[in-house]
C-alpha cells in the first residue's frame, strides 16, 4: 500500500491541481490510463480546431466571388492537413511527459486506475491510498442503439483522427457541437456529407434563431436531416444504408454513404473506475454527483470536468480544478459560478455564446433583447457578411446582461467582451463605456446592446 496526501485520476485539468498539490508540499499521485493530457488536446479541441481552421480557408475562397475576387481551390491534401494534426498532439504529448518526469513530488502511474474501497485504488500491482481524491476522468463519446449499427465500422470522435484518405461520402448522426463542426470539415475536404439530427433543429441547446440560420448556411453545402429516428442501419460491398424516418410526416427513406460517423453526444467513464466501491454517489447517467464547491458525496473527494457531466468544455473544467483545489487545499471555499461561463462552436459560420438564451431568461426575469446584423457596423459591411448577427438579453429593470449570442465570422472573439463584462460587473454600462476601435467587429456588440426592445 502506498499512501499520500493527493491522489488525482485524469492528467487534462487534473494536472492543474497536482502542480498546486505538489507546490504545497503534499505527496501527490496521478494516475491516467491516456492519453496523457486528456481529452481536449489529443482528441477533442485542439486536434479538431487544427483540422477546423484550413476548413475555414476552403469555404473563404469558395466564397470570395461575393467581394470580386475570383479563386478557387485546386488541391487538398487531405493526408497532409491529417498528418499536420496528429504530429501537433504528439508534440504536445512529447512535451507533457517530460514535464512529468521534471516535476518532483508528483508520482505518475500510467494505467487504469480502479476503486476498490473508500479512499483506495488500484493501479495494475499497486494498491493506492489517498487522503484527498480528485476525479477528473472525462468522458467518451456515447454510442447509441440503432439496429444493426454493431454490423459496420463507424467512426468516432476519436477513431476519425486516424483517418489516412478522405470519406468519398459521409452520414454523421448527431447534430450537436460536434457533429456539426465535422461535417464543416469533411464537406471542405470534398466529402459528400448527410447531418443527420434527432431533434427539431440542429444545436437544440442554442438559440433558434442562430440554429436556423446554421441549417440554412449549412444546407448550402450538404444535406440536413432534422426530426428523423434511425430506424435500421445495414451494409452492403458498396455502401452503407441508413433507413431513415421522418418524425413529422412519417415518412421512410434511405440515406446511403460509405461511411458512418458518430457524434451522439459523451458518456460517464466512471463504470472503468469501479466508482461503486468508493462510496462516490453517480446519476442516473453515471455522472457523479458534485455541489458548487466540486464536493461529492464523500468528504475529501472531487470531481471536476465532463465526468460531473455539467458542462463539457475544457476552459470552465479548469476553473473547476482550481475551485476544487483551493477548497479542498485551504483558504477561503469558493463555489464554482456559471454565470458567465462561454462556449463556442466552430462550424461555418462559427457561433458562441454566454449565459442564458431568451426562453430561460424569460422563465426568470422581465428582459429586453438586442439585435444587430454584421452588416450595422462598418467591417461587416466590408466583409459583406449579409447573415450574421448577434443577439443580447439584459434584465429590465437592472440592465444587467444575461445573456448574449452571436453567429458570424470571429464569433468566439466577438463573445469574450460580453464575457469579461458579465465577469467585472455584469451592466451594460461596462460595455457603453468602453472605447471601441472604429472600425471593427467589436463595434458588432455595441450595436446589439443600442437596439434594446421589450419582447
């Protein structure tokens, strides 16, 4: 048995709390099955962003006919963009171990790590026992069931990384964050692609409005299928096929590519833990459970990222570490605020947003919205950027910002004024007095929160 004060599963946001557990002086173990870093850097942000950005630059050209310049795309390749990517994780994971091997006070143990009691794991021979856990294992990507689906070799978010030639055609199932960006990035590369979507609408988390104008933008570039249930998938030597219907109407059809890709959301990884034996208490979807300082159910032990299921995005599980290790190290508690947490979505157009959308604001105060096109400030005029827009919701009577949407070129650069703003103080007057450079997209902002009106 070898016992410390800190023990940490999962090296994404849990290597910030074991560099401020060994700063502090405490015996620290990490413990991470893979790869190192976690999920965002080797198989989620980076590597997709890094495949996301030429994407951009594929539909810009095919776009510059709008403002007089004609251009066109001769070449992709595709193996290059792909090998680009992966040699950028590898460095990364290069880079990560040594920086392991350099931190003294911090034991590593690379493998799958398993409960097998309160405040005890496993790892391979070794029996590990901590004062203090921190549970920062992720998540996976969730596999649905569809018949027949266990008949072919789909993709996932993380296999696809691995491709070496480009998808001649493509069925994405899920119209999510993920499943949208994907299907950018394929129907970039040249691949035939069909989104298909569950719900209503794409991105049904999002506002209305900003996942219509995705659909329409999207539509112009591959097929979208809203409102359908798989009902069978089967195979042949030529192709796949997917028997789709459609919710409203009924309606069966076929949707045929080569291949099939998955982006049906994430899955708790807590079952690989053995979480049952740690007393730890998960819900109904194997999420543990977590209170506003990060706190299970057991005291001394913490969950921070996807695998508490709250929000899936590596910047605010990083702020989730610090909260936990600065509760669980000493000082003043901190609970974990949301308020003015941001995401983003790099489809084209890109989208990002922060806070509340209207229907939840309206459940909860008396609002005024804001809306401005691109096209009301001076560059996005230059840009003839004709359907992008941002929309702001501020409480009445206090005219703080509760949330605030944006859909065009440079979105999640757009949103982070509204982010700080929120974060300082949360008034609209952080923004009205702020100086902003005339012209530019920023000014984007400003005009939202000019265009207040009761709704």
């Amino acid at each position: 048995m070898k016992k410390y004060d800190v023990v940490i599963i999962g090296s994404g946001s849990g290597m910030f709390i074991a560099y401020e557990a060994v700063f502090r002086g405490l015996s620290t173990a990490l413990i991470d099955k893979g790869p190192l870093g976690g999920t965002c850097p080797n198989l989620g942000c980076i590597p997709s962003k890094l495949l996301m950005f030429p994407a951009d630059r594929i539909v810009e050209i095919a776009e510059a006919s709008r403002l007089g310049i004609d251009a066109h795309v001769s070449h992709i390749d595709f193996l290059g963009i792909m090998e680009r990517m992966r040699r950028s994780v590898e460095d990364a994971q290069s880079s990560l171990r040594a920086s392991f091997t350099a931190l003294r006070g911090l034991d590593f143990y690379e493998g799958t790590g398993r409960f097998v009691g309160q405040y005890e794991m496993e790892v391979g021979e070794t029996r590990i026992a901590g004062e203090k856990f921190f549970i920062a294992t992720g998540s996976r990507p969730s596999i649905p069931s569809i018949p027949g689906l266990e008949t072919i070799d789909f993709l996932t978010t993380e296999t696809l990384l691995e491709l070496t030639t480009r998808p001649r055609s493509m069925a994405i199932i899920g119209g999510g964050y993920i499943g949208v960006e994907y299907a950018h990035f394929f129907a970039a590369m040249g691949t035939s692609v069909t989104l298909i979507e569950a719900a209503e609408r794409l991105l049904p988390g999002e506002e209305p409005e900003v996942a219509a104008l995705l659909k329409h933008a999207l539509r112009k570039r591959m097929q979208v299928l809203t409102d359908i249930e798989i009902e069978q998938i089967s195979h042949s030597l030529r192709d796949i096929r997917l028997l789709v219907r459609e919710r409203r109407s009924g309606a069966r059809f076929a949707v045929t590519a080569d291949t099939v890709m998955l982006a049906t959301g994430r899955s708790s990884t807590t079952d690989l833990l053995e979480i049952e034996k740690s007393g730890v208490r998960t819900d109904a979807h194997g999420f543990v459970e977590v209170n506003d300082y990060m706190e299970t159910s057991m005291p001394g032990v913490y969950a921070v990222g996807d695998v508490n299921g709250r929000y899936m995005f590596r910047h605010i599980a990083n702020i989730e570490a610090t909260v936990a290790a600065q509760n669980a190290f000493g000082g003043k508690r901190k609970a974990m605020d949301y308020t003015a947490a941001p995401h983003a979505v790099y489809s084209y157009p890109q989208i990002a947003a922060v806070g509340l959308t209207s229907d939840e604001a309206h459940k909860q105060h008396d609002i005024l919205i804001g809306r401005a096109r691109y096209m009301d400030t001076a560059t996005g005029e230059a840009m003839m950027e004709t359907d992008g827009f941002a929309k702001a919701i501020v409480e009445k009577g206090s005219r703080r910002i509760l949330g605030f949407h944006v859909i065009g070129p440079h979105a999640p650069s757009i949103v982070q004024e509204v982010v700080n703003a929120m974060t300082s103080g949360g008034h609209i007057a952080e923004i009205e007095r702020a100086l902003h450079i005339h012209p530019a997209l920023p000014e984007l902002v400003q005009a939202a929160f000019r265009n207040l009106v009761a709704e």
